[in-house]
C-alpha cells in the first residue's frame, strides 16, 4: 500500500538548512494501521505531509498504492490527494460555511464519489445523523472531528492520513473517536497512517513506528 | 471536471452566505466604483454625442462658410450673386428665441434656417431630408425640425405647435434624430421671419469640393471665407471633459480601494477553506479558475447595480452640466440621457476589469503561497507586513516620477499623470509612515495599557491599511479640489467686480439700431459715457479667436487689470501700435510681451506687437483687444457688437425702461452689471456643482471602505481583545480602547492628507489648470475648509465604527471565552 524509500527532507531557515527527515523507509501494507511517534520536531509530520502530497521531498520515493509520488506536477498530485488518499487535521479543518452534511459530503463530492448510502451509513455510526443541518461552529470539539473522520472516510480511500485527530479533545471524547476511526477505517478496507504523541491510543493501532531526527529508530515489527 | 468545479465555487461562494454584510461591503465598493466612472462617462459621451450632432449637421468638422467680416448677419443679395455665379453656397440664418414650454418655462433655443435644396451634401441634414416629407417642411404651415430628446425636455410631443416669447408661433413641430440638441431646424423664410432678419443671412454654407481651394469672392460680395465653429466645440471642451473623468477615475479608484479591502479579508477569512480545499485533491488551477469565477460574478452583481446607477447619477447631473457647457462654451447638450448599449457594456467590463484588478491581486498573492503556509495563522500577516514596505518603496518611486514630471510635463496628459503619481505615491507611502509614527507612540508610552493601544494599533494597521489608504485619497482630493475652486471662486468673483466695469451693456441688432441708440443715449443727461465696441471672429495660429475693438476711454487703463504689461499699453492700443491679449491666448500659443500676432484681414496682414495680457476666466476661446478705429480700417463695414454704459446709478431703471421702450431691447439684449454678475456666478456655480457632488461621494465611498474593514476585521478584534478582558478589562473599556485606536488613525490620516491636499492643489493651479484652460490663478490657503473636512472625516469614521464598536460593548462572555476554545 505505501512504500517510503530513502526519504529526506529539509527546509531553509536563517541559521541554514534544517535536515527534518534523513533517509526514511517505511512500508505499510493493505488494511493495516500504523502510529507514528515521536518527540516534536522528530518530522513525523512533515513525513506525513510528504505522504499527503502536500509538500515534495528533496530525494526519496512514496509510493502509494503503485502510484509514485516522485516527479508528479501540482495538479496531479491534486487528483492523487482526491482519489487516493485522505487527511484528517487536528484543527479539524471543515468548512466553516457549510453545513455538515456538505461537510461530510465534501471529499466524494470532488472525487466524483459521492455515495449517499455510505454517507448516510457513516453519518448514523458517527452520531451525526441529527446534526446534518449545523454549521460546524454549532458543534462540540469532538463532533467536530466525527465530521472530520467522516469526511475521510467518504471518500473511501486506500490510504487514510491523520495529523493528531484526537489532539484537541479529552480522553473520553479522544477514544470515543479513536474507536470509531479505527472501525470505521476497516468497514472501508483503508489503511491508516497516523500521527500521535500519545502511546495509550497508538496502542490500539497494528503496529508503532519511532522517529527522532528524521530517522527511524523504533519499529514494533521485529 | 465542471461538476468539481461547480463544488468548489459553491463552496467559496457559501462564505459570503455565512458573511452577509461583507459581501455586500464588496458589492458596495463595486457598485459605487462603477457607479460613479459610468455616470461620469455617460456625461462625456453625452456631450460629445451632441457635438458631434451639431458639427456633423451640414458638414464635415471643418465645414467651410462665408461670412460678414463682423460675423453679423449680412443681406441675402449676396447668395443670389454668388448662385448666379455658378458658386454651390446654400444660405444659414441662425438666431436665439425663446420659446414658452407648456408649464410657462422659458427656454432659450438656437433657430437655425436653412434652405434643403442647396445644402451641401455631405452633411447628416441630406440624409434626414431624404426621408422626410419635404414638402410638408417647404410649404406653409412649414415644419420645425427639433431632436427628440429636446423635445422630450419641453415637454412637446410631435405635431405641437409653439409661441417665441417674441409673439411668433413657429411651424408644428417634427422630431428628428439628426438634428442637434437645443437647435430648431427651419425653412430659411420661416426663420426670417422668426428671428425679424427679413432678407438677412448669417452664413453661406459652401460645397466641400469647391470650397477646398478657397476661390477669391467676386468683388461686390464683402464676405470672408472661415468655417463653421460648431467643430471647435470638440476642442475647446476636451479639457472641461478630461477634468470630469479624472474625477471619475479617482472615485473609481476609490471604490476599488472597498473592493480590495473586502476581497482581501475575505481571502484572509478563507485561509482555511482554500487548505482544505487544497489538501481534499482540489488543484490549484481549479480553485484558481473557481476564485476568478467567483469574482466574475461580484463583477457582474456589482457591476450591473454601479452602470444602473450611474445612469441615475448622470441623469441628475446632466443639467447642470448641459448648463455650465452652455454658459462656458455657447455648447448645446441634450438634457436627457440617451445612451448607446455600448456604454452600457464598456460599464460592465470596466466593473470587471476594476474586480479582476482588485481583486486578482489576492488571489494571486494566495496562490503564490505554499499550500502548507496557509496553515499558518501568521501567513498572511506576514505577507501584508511584506507588501507594506513594498507599497513604500513604490510609493517613493512614484512621487519621484511626479517631481521629474513637474519639470518635464508639457501637456494635460501628463498634468493628469502628475495627478495620479502625487495621489497614489502618497497613498502607498501611507501604510509606512503610520507605522513608524505609531511605533514612535509605543516608544513614548509609559504604561503596560499604553503601550498595548500602540502596539495594537500597529497590528490593525495591515488589515486596515487600505481603507486609511481610500480615507487619505478621497480627504486630499476634497482638499485640493477644494482650495482650487475657492480659490478660483475668491479670484473670479473679484475679477468680476473690476472688469465688468460697465453698468448697462447691449447688444444692437443691426448697425441701424446702433446709430439710433447711440443718439438717443446722447441726449440722455444720466449717460456719463459710452462704449461701443466692434468685434470679429478670428484665428490666431488656427487657435479660434474673438477681436474685439475698443475706442480710446481712460475707464480702460483704470478698471481692466493686466497681468503684465509694457508701459503705456493702453495709450500704445489707442494709438494702433499693439494688442492686449487674453492669458490663455497668450499661454496657450506661447506668446510673450513684445512679440508679434499676425492676424488675417480682408485688407491683408495685420501684424501687432503684444502689449499685455489680462486674465479672462472662463473663456475658451482667445481674445485680443485692439483700438476700434484700426480694426474698423481693417475690415470696413464692421457693425458695433455691443455699447457699455457709465450711468448714475439712480438713473439705471429709467434708463433701461427708456430703452426698452424706444428699442424693443430685451432678454440677453440689453443687461445690468449686476444681472450679468448673477449669470457668470450661476455659471460658475454649475460648473464645479459636479466636482463637488463627485468629491462628497468619494468621501462617502471611503467612509463605506473603513466601515467594510472595520466589519470584517471584527471577528479577528475579538480573539485579540480577549486575554485582556481575561486580565481584568471591561468590555465597554475595550470598545473606547478601540474607538480611540480608529479615531487617532483617522487623525493621524487626516493630518497627512493636508499636505498632500495642498500638493494637489498646487499641481491643479499650477500645472492641469494651466495646461487645460491657459489661466493661472493666485494661490489661497483655506483653513477652515480643511479643518470642516477632517471633521466630516472624523464623523464617518466615527459612524464607520459604531457598530463594530457596539459589538464589542455587547459582546459576552461565552464568546469571549470561545476565543480561546479557537485558539487552543
């Protein structure tokens, strides 16, 4: 499913360059979890971003689902972002002018792949279904990132990305969701790809990896 | 691929669903842009539509005629002789009547005879004549050709008849498209008749072909070659007209200063949406195409409101402006609208040419942004801390174009150049300046409060740079327009006083009535002195010019100013051996004490050296005044054009009863110093009653911009005013914190704009003045009007606040307290 090849990453700052990732291989294969640790600034966001295709590694390869990312120009990495895979932020990041049933809607929309049955299944299993006609802003921290996580789901993508979901919410309301996620990521025979600093819930995930530096230095696979 | 886009435009579109009033805050500014260019063109177009009517009625611009040596009416002898020459002239006799309207309003109007048959066939009136019933319009009654918006304006429909406030009934009336507006067209007989000119013509309209080579006249024809001056309308207004749509395109700058403020916060606001988009697989060309999509629309929104309105705007302004032409140049303008839908589309593309420019701006500074920046919620401001030292170092640049431009600038163009280099220098300065005068308050504050108001006053100033940018402009136009028309009304008013030195003027009609006057005004023991005064219409250089000639009277030396002169000029004059000549003759053909002005008469050249020069505002033609007794040499057979009296001031009712007894005088005929005081000031008055319409709206326009930043910063001002009110501040405290902060940036905005108001005031006076109409006026300082202007200004911008203010008054503390929830 997701293939991560000698990857490096840097970026300019004043004091010069800053290596964030150094040489990073991972795979993930089809229907499997995977948590990705590390202290702040180890670059497990920056790999996850690179993976998303939102930024552009300066060597290395991904590739997803058989598809590299190496070499792709702005608009295909655009479809790829549309089509194969899905993010879910820790702002949340909805739109805060629609309601949430268009907010749930979103992603397929784009794609081309709105299915209501599956929306309507995802909206029910998401204890949205009587929360269709708000706004986001009339939404809990938690409801919130359900819309989120919905919205990913929608779309139903190989590769599922989260930056931190539970980042915003308390411990109940970050297992209710985490719960739900990690369900939900299995009804869609998506893999998932997440980032988190908190060991109890990489914990529910297949496997665990560690960076530091910009390398792996832990893996739970033996 | 459209049904993605369709989604990506309705979901930027569903932003201006969740903010109303922002959006029609941009709607606003589009439509008040648009609005005020397109009324201010559709006056333009309107004029130059009735010039070109009237220049085109016999003729290419350059028509040729015959005429008398004075241009008075001559016998109509002289086109039998001529026709029976062989020479292809067609006879003109024009006047001015006054007709009574229905509702008993008089209105004067030019009646102009001609003969169909013979007119030259070049002119718009063959073709006319070719579709109508020529006959009807030969034989009595006659007909009375008239434009249909004019007799749309006197309220008479085709088919009426109406009565000259002479006693006549002119032939019923017949709407035609081609004649010119304020002119009747009729039969030369009937028109004889009307205008009491039996067996008089005042010009002979000569086929183009024949007239090319200028054939001398037969010898017992005393007329002169020359060529109709309706063509010279287009000259002499070009100036007028440029003013106006300066004004235009400053109020439509203005308006799109609204434009992208609203479309820049908006931006600002969606920072989120677009990552989102962005990262959900939307490429940067489809939220490109959906952005400028969306703009398309505000475009066509705004910009159909601003082109309906402008047509309002100028529907009230056409009289007045239709008016003031009349006064300054003798043009007819139709006082009602008509526009071609070209106006109507120019209007609409220059609405969205006007969005893409605003607006575009954003959009491509967003797109330039790494998707992943748009994450950061200092991105932006980042940016807009960038693009205010960029604006600086621009704003520098243009004000040195403008200082090189003040030395090398020859023309109206680059006058209106300077203009704008001076305005939008100052304007792109601004951002900068108040930020090192804010950060020169924080430096001087004492307390932890204090030094927060500065400190936040300087972080306000990205998001509300462009509106403070609009306040400046629209406050230094106010200012400087303002200076030069008081200016010009202080000088113009006394100017008036000294040269209408005269207390009864009138015009004889005819060299007979003048002799008989000037006879009976002798034997009147109340008639201190008299002044008769001959004139010819000319051209010095191809620059149309009035000479007029003045007998010897020391009332001359004594009460006609002159700018500068030779010693002894007005002796010299008497004597034959110079002319005064007009300042913007002068200016205009570069002409300087002591050289010489060759003019072209009958009896040949006529060489005069230049003796002085006086000012003679609001005259577009030239003039020059040479003695009576060298110009009656000149050309033999003048007629006296007009008489001055010098009467006891207690006999002038008498007097004037007298002679409208004895003369039939009347109307514009005979007339009182004071009653002409009256008409030059209403003139005046009309003239500039569209610039300071123009001006109040620019001000009302930029007020409307800093309510729209005001707005759409206001959920921005919460998160920043909320860890003060957690630190112990009231909200009713933050609200006069932030009512201080927006009133000591319009202050401090203000106080700028004097200068720079001052500096377009002198680049009015001193550059486009000069270079428009050939004058220039004394310099005047007005206080008091800047002070009134900085206090309106304040007053908007109080207005402008209230209600972003009053939010924060109301404001509870849940929502305070989600600030945080936002932030954390």
């Amino acid at each position: 499913m997701l293939e991560v090849s000698t990857l490096t990453k840097s970026y300019q700052n004043p004091q010069g360059p800053l290596q964030v990732l150094n040489g990073v291989d991972l795979r993930l294969t089809a229907g499997h979890t995977l948590a990705l640790m590390g202290e702040s600034g180890s670059g497990k966001s920056t790999l996850l971003h690179l993976v998303a295709g939102l930024d552009q590694a300066d060597a290395g390869e991904i590739k997803v689902a058989g598809t590299s990312l190496t070499g792709l120009g702005e608009a295909a990495r655009a479809a790829y972002r549309r089509d194969r895979v899905a993010v879910i932020f820790q702002q949340f990041n909805l739109v805060p002018s629609l309601k949430v049933a268009d907010n749930l809607a979103f992603q397929a929309r784009l794609a081309g792949r709105e299915d209501t049955a599956w929306l309507a299944l995802l909206a029910e299993r998401l204890g949205l279904a009587s929360l269709l006609d708000r706004y986001p802003e009339q939404l809990s921290g938690g409801q919130q990132q359900r819309v989120a996580v919905g919205r990913a789901l929608a779309v139903r993508p190989p590769l599922i990305l989260a930056d931190e979901p539970t980042g915003n919410l308390d411990e109940h309301t970050a297992d209710e969701v985490m719960t739900l996620l990690l369900e939900l990521v299995r009804e869609a025979e998506s893999s998932l790809l997440m980032v988190t600093h908190s060991a109890r819930l990489a914990a529910r995930l297949d496997r665990q990896v560690t960076l530091s530096a910009g390398r792996i230095v832990g893996d739970s696979l033996p | 691929m459209i049904e993605r886009l369709g989604w990506v435009l309705r979901t930027l579109l569903s932003h201006w669903r969740r903010h109303p009033l922002q959006g029609v805050c941009l709607l606003v500014g589009l439509w008040l842009a648009t609005g005020l260019w397109t009324g201010v063109q559709a006056l333009n177009e309107q004029a130059r539509d009735s010039y070109d009517r009237a220049a085109g009625l016999f003729g290419e611009d350059n028509q040729s005629v015959l005429v008398s040596p004075g241009n008075q009416p001559f016998d109509q002898e002289y086109f039998v002789t001529l026709r029976r020459a062989g020479w292809p002239v067609s006879p003109v006799l024009q006047g001015s009547v006054t007709l009574n309207g229905p509702d008993g309003a008089a209105t004067r109007l030019r009646l102009t005879g001609i003969e169909p048959l013979s007119v030259p066939e070049q002119g718009s009136v063959v073709g006319t004549i070719q579709q109508v019933d020529l006959v009807g319009f030969l034989v009595p009654p006659g007909r009375t050709w008239i434009a249909p918006d004019t007799l749309a304006e006197l309220g008479l429909s085709s088919g009426d008849t109406a009565q000259l406030a002479n006693g006549h009934a002119l032939p019923p009336l017949q709407s035609l498209a081609a004649v010119p507006p304020g002119m009747l067209l009729v039969d030369i007989g009937v028109a004889q008749r009307m205008l009491d000119q039996s067996g008089r013509l005042s010009q002979l309209l000569v086929e183009g072909a024949f007239a090319a080579n200028q054939p001398p006249l037969p010898e017992q024809v005393a007329l002169r070659w020359d060529v109709r001056d309706e063509g010279d309308l287009q000259r002499l207004t070009d100036s007028f007209h440029m003013n106006l749509t300066a004004l235009g395109l400053l109020a439509f700058i203005v308006g799109l200063f609204i434009v992208h403020a609203a479309a820049g916060l908006a931006m600002e606001q969606r920072r989120g949406l677009l990552q989102t988009l962005r990262a959900c697989g939307t490429s940067l060309r489809l939220v490109v195409c959906a952005l400028l999509l969306e703009l398309l629309v505000l475009a066509l929104v705004g910009g159909s409101l601003g082109v309906l309105s402008g047509f309002a705007l100028a529907s009230l302004l056409v009289g007045d402006l239709a008016a003031s032409l009349r006064g300054l140049y003798g043009a007819q303008v139709a006082g009602q609208l008509v526009l071609d839908s070209q106006w109507w589309l120019t209007g609409l593309a220059m609405s969205l040419a006007g969005t893409l420019l605003a607006g575009g701006s954003s959009v491509l500074k967003a797109m330039r942004m790494p998707v992943l920046a748009w994450a950061r919620p200092q991105a932006w401001r980042d940016a807009q801390a960038r693009s205010i030292r960029r604006l600086a170092i621009m704003g520098v640049l243009l004000l040195l174009v403008a200082g090189i431009l003040i030395y090398v600038g020859e023309s109206l163009l680059t006058g209106f150049m300077l203009l704008g280099c001076l305005l939008l220098g100052a304007a792109w300065l601004l951002p900068l300046v108040l930020s090192l005068l804010l950060r020169g308050g924080r430096k001087l504050a004492r307390s932890p409060l204090g030094h927060w108001f500065w400190a936040d006053s300087q972080q306000q100033l990205s998001g509300l740079s462009l509106a403070l940018m609009a306040l400046l402009l629209a406050l230094a136009a106010n200012i400087g327009v303002g200076s030069m028309t008081e200016g010009f009304r202080l000088t113009f008013t006394s100017w008036l006083d000294q040269r209408l030195a005269a207390d009864l003027y009138l015009r004889p009609e005819s060299q007979a009535q003048a002799d008989s006057i000037e006879q009976w005004l002798s034997r009147q023991p109340s008639v201190q002195a008299q002044l008769p005064s001959w004139q010819v219409q000319s051209r010095v250089r191809d620059w149309p010019t009035e000479v007029s000639g003045v007998i010897d009277h020391p009332l001359y030396a004594r009460r006609w100013p002159l700018i500068e002169a030779v010693p002894g000029a007005w002796d010299q004059l008497a004597q034959g051996r110079g002319a005064v000549i007009s300042e913007q003759l002068a200016y205009r053909l570069d002409i300087e004490l002591g050289d010489a002005i060759e003019l072209e008469t009958p009896d040949g050249i006529w060489t005069l050296p230049v003796l002085g020069r006086y000012a003679d505002y609001g005259n577009p033609k030239g003039q020059l005044l040479v003695s009576a007794e060298q110009l009656n040499q000149r050309w033999p057979g003048l007629e006296v054009s007009s008489i001055g009296l010098l009467v006891d001031e207690a006999a002038i009712s008498d007097l004037v009863a007298g002679l409208q007894d004895n003369f039939e005088l009347g109307g514009f005929s005979l007339i009182d110093q004071a009653a002409l005081k009256r008409y030059s000031q209403q003139v005046f008055e009309q003239t500039f009653s569209a610039t300071a319409a123009l001006n109040t709206l620019t001000l009302g326009v930029a007020a409307v911009a800093l309510f729209t930043s005001l707005l759409s910063l206001a959920d921005a001002r919460l998160s920043q005013l909320a860890p003060l009110w957690a630190m112990g501040l009231r909200p009713s405290r933050l609200a006069w914190l932030s009512l201080a902060q927006m009133l000591m940036l319009a202050t401090l905005t203000c106080v700028l704009a004097i200068p720079v108001g001052l500096a377009l005031a002198w680049c009015l006076v001193e550059v486009v003045n000069v270079q428009a109409f050939g004058w220039r006026l004394p310099w005047h300082w007005f206080p008091f009007q800047w002070l009134t202007l900085a206090g309106f200004a304040l007053l908007a911008v109080l207005l402008a606040s209230i209600s972003p203010v009053w939010r924060i008054v109301r404001v509870g503390p849940t929502q305070l307290l989600r600030q945080f929830a936002h932030n954390a």
